[in-house]
C-alpha cells in the first residue's frame, strides 16, 4: 500500500538533498493527475487540500477518491490537510483518513501556538499513522480564508524554533522565512540564512523535524534549489495548479466554443496538470526516488496509511 504520513518520506528527502513536492488541488481530476505524474516520474509526493476545499468536498468524499487512486501507486503518496486554524476541523480530517495534518496556530502568541499545535500532535499520534506539521511566524499572501498583509507578516523567530518543536512534538517544521502565498509581485526578500540556522538548531544534531517551504509558486530555480540545498524537504505548490486548470480550460473553450462535452474539459485540466507537475518534480530533485521495487519492500509504506 503506497499510502503514507509525510515524516519518513521527508526525512528520506533532508537525508539526500532533494525535496518533496506538496501540490494543492481542488479537484478529483487534479488528484488523479497529481498521482499520475509521481507514478510516471517515480516520485514520491504529498496531495494537498485547503480548508475550503475539503469543507466543499468534505473529508470522506477526499479521503475515498484518494485511497481508491493512491494504494496500488508505486511510489509513496500522502494526503495533506493545509493551514488549518480549527482544532476540531484538523480532527475530523484526521478521523477520515489524511495522513498529514496543518496545525496553523501561527497567528497566536507563542504559548498558545504551542498549546494548540501539541494538541493536535498528541490526537494524530494517538490514531497513529499520521504526521502534523506546525508553522512559526506568519506568511505573507492569501492562502483559502488567511490572509496576511506584508506589514503584519512576521519571520520565524530562531531562539524559539527548537523550542516549538521540542515543545509541541510536531513531526514537520515550517518556518516563515520571507516566502509568499500566491503570485509574487516583486522579488521576494527570502532569509537564506535564517533557514540555514534554524535548520541546524532543529536537525543539526539530529533529525527532528524536516522543513517545510510555503509559497512555490513564482520563485526562481535559483532561489528553488538553494532552498533545498538548506534543508527545504517539502516544498509547497498551489497557485501554478490553480493557473493550471482554469488557464487550460479557458484555451479549450475558446477553441472549441461548440463543443459540448465536458470530459474533454477534464481530460485538457488533466492532461495539462500532470505535464506541469512533472516538471515540479524534476526542479525539485525527487524524480527516480522510488519504484515498485522500492515501495513493496521499503518500511515506511508500513508506517502510516489511512485509519
């Protein structure tokens, strides 16, 4: 079964230099896209949902398309719940099935982010099987129903950084490091250092937590491989899939405007995502990480799965 939590496969990535793609989707269609071009490529791969997207579709609806089109998949597969600010919601989607759940309590003061964040990983590590991942400091950008203005967001502040980890358990670490949600509308400041420093104060000595970059989309190969040359094992895609789809639908229409058939719409979306998520996963290194032979004997495909 190729359904797993994000830990081990991002600690395999932090291990051997080469990062994880987390694509957000909004649809079965882009799932199964997603899924097809890990398989395709023999990487590994974390499917993501916002909030708003699993409040439409609910958790049991995701959970079943994603365990039917992910548990015979060569390569391992996660399903990921982002920036989710309520308790209660992270915990209904971890009953359902995901295998990796955001705690975003980012926008609390310190105790609270802590309290709340621990919260969640003593409920997922109880289920078992689950990972969860915190954040420290705020993003800048909108990302589903947070929005943070360039003035109120905040870098991750590295004196508390090994603390929250230590402190909360969490299993996957993101610190805000001057990334975006959404288009970048001028160059953005990115903290080399700062991701640097707290990668050796959380995983220096040992591997605690691996690190998670937000806002992908927009940034340089450049600035892309330097991240992960720091550290960055997850590294997280929204905005381009949603250009993706909604860009590839309009070309189609505006060619076809008497064509009436809908699968063609999702077999173009298709078609077109899982070329664009191929070539994320050649940026990102993790191409030719796994393949049948790797997954049925590899150990961590026995290390999380839905519940």
């Amino acid at each position: 079964m190729a359904i797993v939590n994000a830990k081990e496969i991002l600690q395999n990535a932090t291990r051997d230099g080469y990062t994880v793609g987390a694509f957000n989707i909004t649809s079965i269609v882009q799932m199964k896209a997603v899924i097809e071009a890990a398989v395709k490529k023999k990487s590994p791969v974390i499917i993501q949902t916002s909030v708003g997207t699993v409040k439409f579709l609910t958790p049991q609806l995701i959970t079943a398309a994603f365990n039917a089109l992910a548990k015979d998949a060569p390569v391992p597969i996660c399903l990921h719940l982002d920036h989710c600010t309520d308790l209660d919601f992270c915990k209904r989607c971890a009953d359902a099935g995901y295998t990796n759940i955001m705690i975003d309590a980012s926008l609390e003061n310190f105790e609270v982010n802590v309290q709340r964040t621990k919260e969640i990983v003593d409920y997922c590590h109880k289920i078992g099987g689950i990972s969860v991942e915190g954040e420290l400091g705020t993003v800048m950008g909108v990302e589903d129903d947070i929005s943070i203005d360039a003035e109120d967001a905040q870098l991750c502040d590295p004196d508390k950084a090994l603390e929250f980890v230590e402190r909360t358990g969490v299993d996957l670490f993101a610190p805000a490091i001057g990334t975006a949600h959404g288009m970048y509308q001028k160059t953005p400041n990115i903290d080399f250092s700062l991701l640097e420093h707290i990668g050796q104060l959380v995983n220096g000595d040992k591997m605690r937590a691996p690190l998670v970059i937000h806002g992908g989309t927009g940034l340089s190969e450049e600035t892309i491989k330097r991240l992960i040359s720091l550290g960055g094992a997850k590294f997280n895609v929204s905005t381009d899939l949603k250009h993706c789809i909604i860009d590839s639908t309009y070309d189609y229409l505006q060619n076809h405007q008497n064509d009436y058939n809908p699968g063609k719409l999702d077999q173009t979306a298709y078609a077109a995502t899982v070329s664009l998520i191929e070539k994320w996963i050649d940026l990102f290194g993790s191409a030719d990480r796994y393949g049948m032979e790797n997954c049925e004997s590899d150990k961590m495909l026995t290390g999380g799965g839905a519940q």
